[in-house]
C-alpha cells in the first residue's frame, strides 16, 4: 500500500512495516524492486522506529545504501549491515582566496594536481606520509589525538576551525576495546594515514556559484561566487573496513544462538546493550576518530600541495568536516535513539542543538558530492528534516554497477561528459579515461534530480552549487 504524503514523501506499506521514500516523480518511479525488497528485510528487526529511502538510494550489502533506520536506545538495535563497511566515510570541504579565473589555465591546473599528489598518496597501495603520528592516539582522541604541526591554526587558539568546524572533533568510547584489535591491523592502520583510497572517494578543486536565496547564509559561511573550494570525499580505510566482516560472522554466530535471523545473511543485528552490540558500537566510534583524522590530514596534503603552486602564505580553513557511514546515539522526540546512517547526511536547521557551536545561528553546511562531471551541492537543512530525523541525500547514488557501467558506457562518452579539449574541460590526476570508466558520470543518477527531491521534500534547500574544475581520484 502507498501514502503519498505530498512535498516528495511517499510511505510505502511492506510486509514487516513503513518505509518512507523522499524523492520527486521521476526518482520514484526509477527505483528498482530490490530496494523494496531489502527495505522489508531490513524492517524485521524488531521495534524498528523509523526506516527511509533517500532519492539516491540504491541496492547494498544487506541494506540499501540512501537508508536512515532508527531504533529506541532502551530497548533497540544495532546493525554493522545498516552502518556499511567503510565506517565513518564523508565530506569536507575547505575555502581557499582564489577565484575560477585565477586557475582557468589548464596547465595551471595539471601543475596543481602533481602537486597535490606528491602529499597526497592516491594510489591505494601507497603508504602514509606522517610516520609521526600514532594509530592509538588518533582512533582514541580523534583530531585531538594529532600532533601540534598537523594543526595549522594552532597558533590562534581561539579560532582552531580544525577542531570546532567539524561535526566531531572526538568521539568518545570504551578504550579498552581496543585490546580486540589484531596487531597487523595497528600497523596497516599506520601506513594509511592520510592516504585517499579508490572507489569513489576523490578530492575535487571546484568554483562555486551562490543560490540567492540562501546568499545570506552563503555569506555568514564565507562563500562568494566563483570561489574556488575542495571537497574531499573519504573515510577510516582498512581500519573501519576490518570491521564488517569481522562483526558480520560474530553477529551471525549471536543470532543462531539467540534462534533469530533475517532473509538476508549479510544483514545481522544485535540488542544495543548486548555484549556484541556494545563491542561493535565502542569499536565503530574508534573508526568514526580515525575517518575524521584522515580527512583532516588529506586536506592537510592539499593544502601543502597549493602552498607549493601559490606560494607558502596559502591557506584554506576549513568549512565542514561530516560523516554518511555510522550509527549514534541521538536525541529526537525527547527521548535517546540509535540512529543508523547508510549513505545519508545529517543536515540539521537553525538553532538546533546538536550543531556544532559555529553553525548554530545558520544551521551547519551538508556537503553533498556529485559525480566528477557534474556539480556537488553545499546545502543547510530545514526544520522540515525533523520527519526524516533530519537525513538528506549523501550524492548522486549509482545507478549501474561497476561492471555493468563498463560494458555499456564507452570512453568518447565519458569525455563528453568531461569536456575534454575544451576550456571547461574537468581534468583528473588519471592518465588515461579508462582506469576510472566505472566512476564516471553515467554510473550514477542525475544528481541535479537528487536535489530537486530533497529540496522539494522540504528536507534541506542550497546554499551553493560546486562546478568541477579538477579531480583527484584513488586507483
């Protein structure tokens, strides 16, 4: 049975409870049958408060990602299937003093991206640059955990946007969890610091364009138009990644003791107050502090690699740092729940009181990307968010798989969609189309589509929309 609540909201009736789907006409109707099928999947576990679809959702491992699920803390669950492996993946987004013109110049640009890349490891198997910083102390204390020169506002103490520009600077747990993790792990973890991963993780140089009925807002953030920015788009590497198998085997092993399953063996789950459940939780935040730090010392590199092209009084603050993998406790309708993120992004209004102390006034920048050719989107959410607890979109989400975009795209249609050859043309760090086809823009929805529907649902409205000028991507 369907509800159509108007505004992009639809409530779909299924077999095992409500999903609620925010996305325009067009998005709806193109959502395949699967991603019903493992949203009902999803809604048996119990007591489930809230389950939705963003407009870029798509089909996962276990669950779909574009999903926000929501359980009571007092009696619900958590799900190492609903968080997704790559714990603690997001966005950020730093501002810089130059203008679209003043890097029009294509070889300005190629200079640029070696540049960034002889501090930046993009290839997935290159090793950390900052043999000074400690695994321990960075998966326990997060951006606090970092040595003072990795800070480079730590000379004005009282304007460190590195660590209150942040959604979290520390995410508090149970260190003696720690003692779980297998020595290989702390040494791997080590060598990743810093270092961007493949898929569709990226570092993008961007101009942006104000929306001028938000520019207000735009200019309490320090944005103006033309701007050129860099969105980063990465998460906690192999630290986090160890931890999706690895729980998925040992909640699976809890649920046959405990007689209970899903349709679906990759998607398991456990009470929140469980020894498993609490492992996994206490566990996840340590990836949530090193998925920040990462961040934080690949803009770190960035900034190195422009200092190098502009010259060393070159800075870019940071805007926002946020997540679009994790679980955490919330406080929504006065009461604590465990809110799963797969894939969608907080986007909290003015004044609400989980925003960082810096965008309390405006309501914090949602960093939403696109997909390398096409335009990401800065946003701020709207008191309307509340009846999604407060999820939009977290891109584009793909709408062929890896595979199937290879075999049915070809590389003259790639870089037409890159503008190759012309002015506009979005350069990238690859030497050739091909090694990122499966990346490419036709692998995803159409992002502008995306925002339609979230803005349309009343979730969340643009600040600024981010041309593509040149993009980083990991192999």
């Amino acid at each position: 049975m369907l509800k159509n609540h108007g505004k992009n909201h639809r409530e779909v009736e299924l077999s095992h409870g409500k999903l609620h789907i925010f996305a325009n006409d067009e998005v709806f109707a193109s959502m395949e049958d699967k991603v019903y099928h493992m949203a009902d999947n999803n809604l048996q576990i119990p007591r489930n408060v809230h389950m939705s679809y963003t407009p870029d959702a798509h089909v996962g491992i276990g669950t779909c990602i574009g999903t926000t699920a929501v359980w009571n803390m007092r009696d619900g669950f958590v799900s190492p299937s609903i968080v997704g492996s790559d714990i603690g993946c997001g966005m950020r987004v730093h501002l810089t003093p130059l203008k679209k013109e003043d890097i029009q110049d294509k070889k300005l640009r190629r200079e640029l991206i070696k540049s960034i890349e002889k501090f930046v490891p993009a290839n997935e198997r290159a090793a950390s640059h900052y043999k000074n910083i400690r695994v321990e102390k960075i998966v326990s204390e997060g951006l606090h955990g970092l040595p003072p020169e990795y800070i480079p506002d730590r000379y004005t103490p009282k304007q460190r946007k590195s660590l209150t520009h942040v959604e979290h600077a520390k995410f508090d747990f149970d260190t003696d969890f720690l003692e779980q993790i297998p020595d290989k792990m702390w040494s791997r973890a080590w060598q990743q610091v810093g270092t961007l991963g493949g898929g569709n993780h990226f570092i993008e140089i961007q101009a942006i364009h104000i929306r001028e009925e938000n520019r207000e807002i735009a200019e309490k953030w320090g944005l103006e138009d033309g701007q050129v920015v860099i969105m980063i788009h990465s998460g906690s590497r192999a630290w986090g990644g160890m931890m999706g198998p690895k729980y998925t085997k040992t909640f699976k092993e809890a649920m046959s003791r405990w007689g209970v399953g899903t349709p679906d063996p990759n998607l398991v789950y456990a009470p929140i107050d469980s020894d498993q459940g609490q492992q996994y939780i206490n566990l996840m935040q340590s990836a949530l502090n090193f998925a920040v730090v990462n961040r934080h010392m690949l803009a770190y590199g960035v900034r190195e690699g422009f200092k190098e092209v502009f010259g060393s009084d070159f800075e870019a603050p940071v805007l926002y740092d946020l997540m679009h993998n994790y679980a955490l406790k919330e406080f929504h309708r006065n009461q604590p729940m465990m809110v799963h993120r797969k894939g969608t992004t907080r986007a909290l209004p003015a004044g609400h009181f989980l925003n960082a102390e810096a965008y309390k006034e405006t309501g914090h920048p949602a960093l939403i990307p696109g997909s390398m050719g096409t335009s990401s989107y800065i946003m701020v959410g709207a008191k309307g968010g509340e009846k999604n607890f407060y999820s939009i979109c977290h891109g584009a989400g793909r709408v062929r798989s890896r595979r199937a975009t290879k075999e049915l795209i070809t590389i003259d249609e790639f870089a037409e969609s890159m503008k190759v050859g012309t002015d506009e043309e979005v350069l990238v760090n690859q030497r050739t189309l091909q090694s990122i086809l499966d990346e490419c823009p036709q692998a995803y929805k159409d992002v502008d589509q995306i925002i339609d529907s979230i803005e349309g649902a009343g979730l969340a409205s643009v600040v600024a929309e981010c041309k593509p000028l040149a993009v980083i991507k990991g192999v």
